[in-house]
C-alpha cells in the first residue's frame, strides 16, 4: 500500500482539507470564523458542482492540499470564460512529507481529471490558471509551477497567474477597467475578504487594526465578497480602497502600508 494517497472533498472529510492550512491556529477564534466559513462555502461548492479540492495523506494524515474551481463560479467577475479552471492554491506545510512530490501529485491528478472531463462537472477544460503567489514556504509557487510547465500568459491575466493547456489555447481576459472613485468611499476605508480561503477573514481583521492605530476614528467597512459582489465589482476587485483611493502595498509590510493608508487619508 503506497504511503500517499489522494482523495476528492467529500462531506465527510472538509475538516482534513481544514486541518492541512490550520493546524497551528485551530484554537484561535478569529481563525475559526474564517474556517467557518470556508467550510460552509465548500459545502455549498459540493452540492453545486462536486469536489473542489483534492487532500494527500501521507501515512493517513491530511499533508496538503489542492483547491479550485471553474471561472465560470467566481461572483466578482463581470467577465467569466467558458472551461477554465482556476487553481487557486497547492498547499503541503509539513515538513515530514515535503519533497516526496506531493504537490505535483495533486496537480498532476487535477489535470488528469480535467483532461477526462471529471473537474468541477466541466465536459471541456481549456486550460488551467494557477494562483502563483509565493508563500515564503519551502518551493516557490512560481517555481513550482514552472517546474510542471505552467507558462506565463501572453496577456496580463493578472500578476501571480500561470495557465497550462488541457484541451484548447490560452484565451486572454478582456482588459480590467480601473478604479473610479466612488463617492460613498470618500472618509471611510472599505476591506474585501473571501470564504475560499479561511486566511482572508482574519487578514481582514488584522488590515482593520492596523488602519485603526493610522486612523481610529474612521469608520471602515469589512465586506464578505462572495455574498456582496457587485461592492466589489464597483470597486474593480481591489482588497482595500482607502478614502476613496485603491491601497497596493501588503499590509504585512507594516510601516509600508501604514504609510500610504496615511496618504490617502491626507489626499
């Protein structure tokens, strides 16, 4: 009996898929907010479509993980084309079962069931869109990813994304359009988070406290964007929009972001 193996999400297994990103903070509230609501997204994707995430085990332990799901799903995209499918991240954080190819394992298997039409109930996948952010864990994801000849688009997709052929050629995404100040966001801040992934909630959280020690007396607004998506639609999908101005700097980079939620303030 092989020492890893792989399982589609089933009802009866969200919580593993669970454990492999949050393990370390299962005892954190703000974290467990989140996880809730991953886990009612996931079973809402379930009864939809059918599993949208893949989970490894190595000697029956939940090690890593793979989630995703087809563009034509995603609420925030005024935009959606027909057989693409959007890895939205691959994940192995423990050390014992790194480097026994897990990870291409998950991936290898997704592309399998995209080439024989059992992805997300698609017939026909064109092509694949991985996330390629980089974690600062272990392998790079551009690298990884690179390293299973994902390739980066022609076109500005956007600035993490790689795509690999299935059944058919890359298409480009119509331009996205910028943002326009809206009125309604002048003198307030407003975050984003989504239930895909169980960090998004808490990252809000903590993006929240910091613009308070910046400014606590501004109001700011924390929206759920999969059950709100025409507030980010209006917004054109940014994270964070600051007295009406979009906010780019990554607020783990503290004093960085601090910084310019300051300057939209004094704008």
């Amino acid at each position: 009996m092989s020492l890893i193996e792989l399982k589609n999400l089933d009802y009866d297994n969200i919580e593993d898929l669970l454990f492999v990103c949050s393990h370390k903070m299962l005892e954190d509230p703000v974290h467990q907010e989140g996880m809730q609501l991953k886990r009612k997204w996931l079973k809402e994707m379930l009864s939809k479509m059918g599993s949208v995430a893949k989970i490894a085990y190595y000697k029956g332990k939940p090690v890593g993980q793979i989630l995703y799901f087809p563009e034509e799903i995603e609420k925030t995209k005024l935009t959606k084309r027909k057989g693409v499918l959007w890895i939205n991240c691959v994940y192995n954080p423990f050390k014992e079962a790194q480097r026994l190819g897990i990870g291409r394992k998950l991936v290898e298997n997704l592309i399998e069931d995209c080439r024989k039409g059992r992805a997300c109930g698609l017939k026909t996948v064109k092509f694949v869109l991985a996330k390629a952010f980089n974690t600062g864990e272990a392998l790079s994801l551009p690298d990884f990813y690179r390293r299973l000849g994902f390739l980066q688009p022609p076109t500005s997709e956007n600035s993490n994304a790689l795509y690999k052929s299935v059944s058919g050629e890359y298409e480009p995404c119509p331009p996205k359009e910028g943002y326009v100040p809206l009125p309604e966001d002048r003198n307030k801040a407003v975050v984003f988070y989504s239930p895909i992934c169980q960090f998004s909630y808490p990252f809000a959280v903590e993006i929240k406290e910091l613009i308070r020690e910046v400014a606590p007396e501004l109001p700011i607004e924390i929206i759920n964007e999969w059950e709100h998506p025409e507030e980010a639609i209006k917004r054109k999908n940014h994270w964070l929009v600051v007295n009406a101005k979009p906010i780019y700097t990554f607020f783990k980079a503290e004093e960085q972001f601090k910084n310019e939620v300051k300057q939209a303030l004094e704008s």
